[in-house]
C-alpha cells in the first residue's frame, strides 16, 4: 500500500466529514510516549491533506480525543482475536473512512479484507491505499444492498461498524443488521452505541462541526438482541471502563474518568459491542 505525497484537496461534507475526527485523534496519538495505537500511518495522511482542522480543534483537546483511540485498540484487538481463531476469515470494514485498520492488524495472507465506505470517500482513500489480491476497497453506502455481492459468503467474517451507526436512521442499522445475518452463515459484528441522551447532547456540536446528524442511539442493547433469534451478545463493554485508560498520564483527565465511570448514566453513554450470528 503506497503513500503518495501530494496535498489532497478535500471536498467532502456531513457524515462523510467527520472521518477527520476520527484521523486526528488517532494521528496525534501516535505523537504521543505513551500511544495506544502507534498509528504512524495516520499521521502519515493528516500531514498529506489540505483539510481545515480548525473547526474541530476549537471544541476537541487530546484528552478528549482519548477515547476514540481506546475504541479503535478494542476493534483491532477484538478483529485480530478472531482473524486468530479464524485464519481464513474475511474482515470487513464499514465506514472505514481513511482509517488504518488494515495496516495495524496487520493480517495474514490467508484473510481476505474488504473496506467500504462512500463512492468519495473511496475516491479520497486511494490516495493513501493501495488494492492487492487480500485487500479491496468498495464504494457504496452501507445502506445499500450491492456491496454485499462483491465479499465472499462462504467464510467466517468478522464485520467491523467503528462511528457509523450513530449516523443511520434506527430502521436502516436494523435492515443492515438483517441483510448481514442473511448473507453471511456465521461471523461476528462488533460496534459501538451511543445512549439516547448521548446522541442528543451531542447533536448540536456535530451539526456545527462538519453538518452530520446523529441519528440511531439505544439506552438498552436488549433493542439490537431483537434484531434477530440469530444475534447472540459476547460482550458489551462501556467505554468509559476501558483497560487502555490506564495508559492515560495522571492528571485531571484520567482522574475525571475514573469518577464518572462509577455512574450508570457515564456507563450507557457510549458501549462497545461484539455479537456472534
């Protein structure tokens, strides 16, 4: 996968915009001593695009770019756990963005890797990434039922949601979880969702930031446990208890996360979820 050096224009608006949040904080973490997810790559293609970072910068600190990298490391570590399990798996990645999953994994020849996000999107991540035998890009909205003809059926999978199903309206992620389920005879979805409270508190700095609405959030995973008699919940995890907080320097934001983590309300706000089918 070769990175190419030129100044990328950018273009892109709404819910396709907000992958720069997500490629900051995980480049100005691998800036950092004590990174969690080392991802150079991303720095690589933050220091390559011609992106006003300034809108989000005024209302995001490092600290509060934290836990978008502790949700990252969880999914790299949950996909390599079962690509470990799994050693012909196909891994799929929706909404990747200009995320570097693929590289921090790191998977074997024998996985298959397929990446979709927006016909944009795609058109913007060529520019850092490179199609091989093991590595493809698809461009189509995840909403859309083609994408899922051009991936194999016909071995374990391990789907990959990291930030997007925030952005989908409540019948969509459903018809997706269904069309998933349908598709593929066994696998895994891992994911995160936001509390209802959440999603509207956060509404309005999204809105304000790249022009995106939130739109899907649930107080009670017991709401996706009924998507299907075939979904089964292997783990659910608050954020806000993640084990890579430990790697946060002692100060007021480390001690700030450990009083709020004791309140239900901190807990629901954002869940780390990994289901089998």
């Amino acid at each position: 996968m070769e990175e190419k050096t030129k100044t990328i224009q950018i273009t892109l608006t709404e819910e396709k915009e907000t992958l720069f949040v997500c490629l900051r904080a995980k480049a100005l973490d691998s800036r950092q001593k004590n990174s969690i997810l080392h991802d150079t790559k991303a720095d690589e293609i933050l220091k390559s695009i011609d992106y006003n970072f300034d809108k989000i910068e005024a209302s995001a600190s490092f600290d509060g770019d934290m836990p978008t990298t502790w949700r990252a490391k969880h999914f790299d570590d949950w996909t390599q756990e079962y690509i470990a399990a799994n050693e012909h798996a196909v891994v799929v990645h929706l909404g990747c963005g200009l995320d570097s999953r693929i590289t921090r994994v790191n998977p074997p020849a024998t996985v298959s890797w397929f990446d979709v996000d927006y016909p944009e999107v795609i058109e913007l991540r060529k520019n850092f990434f490179s199609e091989s035998t093991q590595y493809k890009m698809i461009a189509s909205s995840v909403t859309d039922s083609g994408w899922l003809q051009k991936i194999p059926s016909n071995r374990p999978v391990i789907i990959v949601a990291e930030g997007l199903l925030i952005y989908l309206d409540p019948d969509d992620v459903e018809e997706l979880f269904h069309r998933i389920i349908d598709y593929f005879p066994h696998g895994q979805i891992v994911f995160d969702a936001m509390s209802k409270s959440i999603i509207k508190l956060g509404q309005k700095e999204v809105k304000k930031q790249t022009g995106a609405v939130l739109k899907w959030g649930v107080n009670d995973t017991k709401e996706i446990d009924r998507f299907s008699p075939k979904l089964k919940k292997i783990s659910e995890m608050p954020l806000i208890k993640s084990i890579y907080i430990k790697q946060v320097p002692f100060g007021l934001f480390k001690i700030f996360c450990r009083v709020i983590a004791v309140f239900p309300f901190s807990r629901r706000a954002i869940r780390l979820n990994r289901y089998e089918f």
